[in-house]
C-alpha cells in the first residue's frame, strides 16, 4: 500500500504562484504513472498533469504554459509549480499514482490540498 501526502495549498491573489508537493511512502520510481488532478466545487475531479514512467509530462490545455510538475525519485516526491494562476485554478488538488502488478491496476490518492486563487 502506497501513501500519498500532498502539501503547499492556500490561497493566493491571480496572478501568483504556489508549488505542491506529493510525498510517497513508497517508491514512485515503481508506478507506472504519477499526476495531479484538482477537483473544483460542483464539478467532476479533471486531470491537470500526468507523468508516466520513462516518459514526459504532459497537461491539460487549460494549465499548459502556466504549470510544471517536476519530480525527484530519490525523494520519492513530485512537485506541481503553478504560476499565473486564475480564480479558475481554484480547487481541491489530489495527488494520484498507479501501477500494474500481475495484471491488476493499483490506484493511489493523497488526502488533497486546498487551492483558492480570489482577490
């Protein structure tokens, strides 16, 4: 079983910056995907960036240019920089891994951490 802790939330004028970040109890050099996703009020949870294994980051249209997930294996961390944000950005953002063992998909989700961006 793998533990996800996200940290950094808070809130924050349009315009500035916050950086999360996803501990992982276990090695995320293991999982085949990590990513962040956020969750705004009255709406679906949407994928915001996804790392996969051996790959490149990629993200959703509405963050790309502004956000950059980063991660350090040896810290067993990944990281979502968020510069310009919106009043749009605002939500819940939930860090996410998953793997495949013996042909089963494991799935893991941190707590979540609370974004507000408002003036």
């Amino acid at each position: 079983q793998v533990q996800l802790v996200e940290s950094g939330g808070g809130s924050v004028q349009p315009g500035g910056s916050l950086r999360l970040s996803c501990v992982a109890s276990g090695s995320i050099f293991s999982m085949n995907n990590m990513g962040w996703y956020r969750q705004a009020p009255g709406k679906q949870r949407e994928l915001v960036a996804s790392w996969p294994n051996g790959g490149d980051a990629n993200y959703a249209d509405s963050v790309k240019g502004r956000f950059t997930m980063s991660r350090d294996d040896a810290k067993n961390t990944v990281y979502l920089q968020m510069n310009s944000l919106k009043p749009e950005d605002t939500g819940v953002y939930y860090c996410n891994a998953w793997r495949y063992s013996d042909y089963k998909r494991f799935t893991y989700w941190g707590q979540g951490t609370q974004v507000t961006v408002s003036s």
